[in-house]
C-alpha cells in the first residue's frame, strides 16, 4: 500500500540533506554528560521558560517531564539520539503536507543548532521537545480562535496535553512514526495530504486565464462571448469549427460544463451562473487553501467514532447513518439558507416525535411570517397554524384579523407563539429526531420534498430536512424491544403525537467538509456553500497557521511505500 509520510516524505531542506551528510556527525568529544543538569544553559531556560527568543508552549509540563526522567536527554547526549534528532527535524520540515507551518516548530533553530557547537547541546534538546509538544498539540484538537472561525469549540477535539504527547514520543522506539500516529488514520485524511503534495508540485494551470468573465451574467449554452474561449480552455475542451464560432458556447464545451459541475456537486444543467463560475475561477492557490481547510476540521474530529451515529455534511447535503463502521443508510438532505445557516456541532439522538406540531422559532416569525401577515392578517389560519397570546392559564388563542401586524415588533412578537397542528401540511412532515441542542436544530421530515430533486439544496431555515425519514426513524428505534416497521405505520397513520425514547441514544455530528469522497474514493471539490472555509483560512493566516512552499523551490521524494520501503 503506497501511502504519502510526513516521517518518509521528506523535502531536500530535510530528510535529504541528513542522507547526504549535510549535518554535523557527532563524536564523543562533544557530549558533556547524561544528565542535563550540568549545563547551565539548561537551568537558565527553564527558569526563563524560554530558548533564546522561543518561548517554551508549556513550561511546567516540560519540566516534569525532564525531573520524570532525572533530566535525561531525549535528542543529545549519544549517537542514537542525534540520529532521532535529526529524524524528527525532517519530519516537521514537512508538517505543511498536513497543514501546518514548519516554522512553528523551530526548524530553522533547531537544524542550526544540529550543525553548531557542543555548548549548544540544552537549547537544541529543549527546542526540538517543544517543537514536538507544539506539532503533537496541533496535530490533536481545535488550534485556531474558534469564535474568530465561527465554530463552536465545545463540541471538538480538544489538543493532547503536553504531557501525554511527550510520553507517546519517548518510550517510542521511532519517535517519527510516534508522531505521525498522531494525525487522523483514515483514508479520506490521507487523499487529503496527497492532493496538497500533488497541487503543491502542479503547475498553476489556468491561473493566467482568470478569471473567467462572461459578461457578468447568467449564461447558457447557445449564448455568445470573448469569455468561452477561457471557459474552454479552462475546461481542457479543444475548439472546432465544426460547433461554430469561437465565441459560441457549443453543444460540445456545455456537455464538458455539465461534468465539472457535477464533479463539484453543481446543478448539472451547462448554465454558468453565479455558484458555478465562482468554482471554475477558483485558483491553485484557493485549491490548495480548500485543501487546508478540510485537513483542518478532520483534526478537530474524535478519531475513534461510535458503533452507532450519524454524520451530515452541510456543504455535500448529504446524511449517512453507521454502525459497525458501514454506511446503513444515505441520503440527500437540505440545509440552512445561506443567511440562515445550519451549524456544525455534535448532539445526542435520544429518540423520535411523530406526527410532531410544530412551534414557529423566532426568526421565522419576523422575517418569514410578519411580512406575509401585513398583506394577509389570515395567512396563518390558511397554513393551519394557530396564534396564542399569554402563558400558563393567561393563554389563549387569537385570531390574526385581531393583531396590529403593521406595528409588531420583535417585543411583541415574543409575548405571541404560534404552532401548527400535526398533519400532512406541516413542516415537519411526520418525524422529528430528538436531540436537545443549544441551537434549536434537528432532523426532521418535510412537507415539500420536491426540493429533494435539486443539486444545491440549502434552502431551509437552519434545521436538516430529511429525504427518507422513515428510515432514520428505524435505524434511530432498531435496539427497541419490539419495535417494528408495522409499529411505526400505525402510529403515523393515527395521527396523534407520539414520542418514543430511543433505547440507545448515540451521536449525531453536523460537520462543515467542503471537499469528500464520492463512491468512487474520488476527491470532490465542493462549494463553499457558507464562506466558512475563507473564514477559516483567512484566521489562520493572519496567525500563520499553514505554509504553502513555493512550486519552483519545492523538490519531493516520491510516496514510499511502507511494505517494501522502496520508491
């Protein structure tokens, strides 16, 4: 199996210059002691919890972690050690495959100090352990300003202590596969680092044709434009003559439109509108970021997933439920309008509502409902949605011919509640799952399903509207003693509200991937359906989070293949 290493992939700035002797080879001479305590170098920077002008991450845990080890060097001191030195530089030297900035790990420092003289021995061994704690940190939870990236970090993977990092690292033999064991294990995060290696030695292909422009509106096949001669090139389709003029947008060049959209999960219609060209101007260097952004939120991911859950990708609108680690159950969904978004965030599935009412949230009352109910005070009683006024025994019912809509505000419009009885009009449809969130989101049928027909269906309020509900209602009851698909038809079919508690609650994870893989294990290129993904770049930018090395300076091995250790 030929897999892409950050610990076997190594750029000439590493692995390379170690194998042809670039490094300073270690002689007894320059080895003090096997106690570190003796150099005062060492003593002064952990008084200062610095190295020079490298501020340790975490002093404290570093400290034990030496007095745990009588102050045993990890990375000086012998033979062995520089050789795992050496090995771990070449392996954070290349920490940008995941992501990352190889500067945050003090490599220039520390391969200056590897060729330097033997009373820089402490500051090299205290540089190369915090660079160790800092990459183990990053590679192991949420490392950017959640509230900066409008994500809510309650609900991620929360980095590693130092400690346990420091642990895992020693008492490996191969520090670098220690480390490397660190990142996410699965097939889709490893597609993920191949393509940034691929991008990273690709060409900028049609950079210089960008972007594309034709005529700042909507265009069809059969419209004319100097801009199809891009679109064409763009799209790796030779002119003919044969089709027509140049500027012509042909039969021939909108059936190669329609198979980059729907390899981009665009509507595959050969219309260039505005979500379909915003894609086809997408440069290499945006590729590479899109790229980033999803190796990102997949470290922010619990490795070891449940026997049960259930997973909705909001920019793919799409929902899988698995057990046993197979897909059950997938379907195409809807999600929140783009000025209503759904929210990634992870809850508990502890049963299903059918036949649910429904009470109208806030923001749909104000702007849906309180424009329509100015034109037509009757407009709700038509949709079968009742008004009441006051709470406890204070309550009652209205009508909406009795309200002053014209003069409603946000005030008033909270002291009134408005449901809508079950039945087939409502919006829930017939199932609702529970699950108890701090954003008032859930799963739940729909009385439009014609929607369901549409490649881009971000068309809800915020709440996942599902295209089979029945069967995430039998895959959410399946432990419950008894229950049966005839069990659930009989309760729909009466019509009265009932809850049923699940016997096994597990999770539910709404996640934000704009890239994935399609039944094929190809890597798809999704829309940025929220702008989440230029959020995120832009915050770790600004903190210098990822590092994208310069295609004419770059030189890579090939992948290695770990059976054979051959390229």
């Amino acid at each position: 199996m030929v897999a892409v290493s950050a610990g076997l992939m190594c750029t000439a700035a590493g692995y390379s210059a170690m194998a042809q002797g670039q490094f300073t080879v270690p002689t007894k001479e320059m080895f003090f002691s096997s106690s570190l305590l003796k150099q005062a170098s060492y003593g002064e920077s952990m008084a200062l919890g610095a190295v020079g002008m490298q501020k340790l991450s975490d002093r404290e845990a570093i400290q034990s972690f030496y007095e745990a080890r009588q102050h045993k060097p990890l990375w000086t001191g012998s033979r062995g050690n520089a050789d795992k030195a050496r090995m771990v530089l070449a392996f954070l030297q290349d920490s940008w495959t995941h992501g990352l900035n190889p500067a945050d790990y003090h490599v220039g420092e520390i391969e200056t100090l590897l060729q330097g003289a033997p009373d820089s021995e402490a500051q090299l061994e205290l540089l190369l352990t915090d660079a160790v704690a800092r990459y183990g940190r990053d590679m192991t939870g949420m490392r950017v300003n959640a509230a900066a990236a409008n994500e809510h970090e309650k609900f991620w993977r929360q980095p590693l202590p130092v400690s346990d990092i420091l642990h895992r690292v020693s008492v490996s033999g191969d520090p670098t596969e220690a480390l490397e064991q660190l990142a996410p294990q699965n097939n889709f995060y490893n597609k993920l680092r191949e393509e940034l290696v691929r991008l990273s030695r690709d060409e900028a292909k049609f950079d210089n044709i960008l972007p594309i422009k034709l005529g700042g509106r909507t265009f069809y096949p059969g419209d004319r434009h100097a801009g199809v001669k891009a679109l064409r090139q763009r799209l790796g389709v030779e002119y003919n003559s044969v089709h027509g003029p140049e500027e012509f947008y042909d039969d021939n060049t909108a059936a190669a439109m329609m198979s980059f959209q729907l390899e981009h999960n665009l509507e595959p219609d050969g219309v260039v509108g505005p979500k379909t060209l915003e894609v086809l101007n997408r440069s290499h260097r945006e590729q590479m970021e899109q790229v980033i952004a999803n190796l990102e939120r997949l470290r922010w991911m619990d490795e070891v997933k449940p026997e049960r859950y259930i997973m909705v990708n909001i920019p793919s609108q799409t929902l899988w439920a698995v057990e046993n680690g197979k897909v059950a159950h997938e379907m195409p969904v809807i999600v929140g309008k783009p000025d209503r978004q759904t929210k990634a965030f992870r809850a508990e599935i502890q049963g299903i509502r059918f036949n649910p009412n429904w009470t109208v949230p806030m923001g749909i009352k104000m702007k849906d409902f309180l424009p329509k109910l100015r034109e037509n005070p009757d407009y709700l009683a038509q949709k079968g949605i009742e008004i009441y006024q006051g709470t406890g025994k204070d309550r009652r019912t209205v009508s909406g011919t009795e309200i002053d809509w014209s003069n409603m505000g946000s005030r008033d419009m909270n002291q009134l509640s408005m449901v809508q009885r079950q039945g087939a009009n409502n919006a829930l449809g017939r199932i609702r799952v529970l699950m108890p969130n701090d954003f008032d989101i859930y799963l739940h049928d729909t009385n439009a399903p014609e929607y369901f027909e549409k490649t881009q269906r971000t068309l809800s309020s915020g709440c996942v509207r599902l295209s089979k509900p029945e069967e995430i209602a039998r895959f959410v009851l399946s432990k419950n003693e008894g229950w049966s698909d005839d069990k659930m038809d009989a309760i729909i079919k009466k019509g009265a509200t009932v809850e049923i508690s699940a016997a096994a609650p597990f999770p539910v994870f709404i996640v934000y991937q704009t890239m994935w893989l399609d039944g094929e294990g190809r890597l798809v290129y999704g829309p940025d359906v929220y702008k989440q993904d230029h959020r995120l770049i832009k915050v770790m930018a600004a903190a210098k989070d990822f590092h994208i090395p310069e295609l004419s300076a770059t030189r890579l091995a090939e992948a290695v293949d770990k059976d054979t250790n051959k390229f």
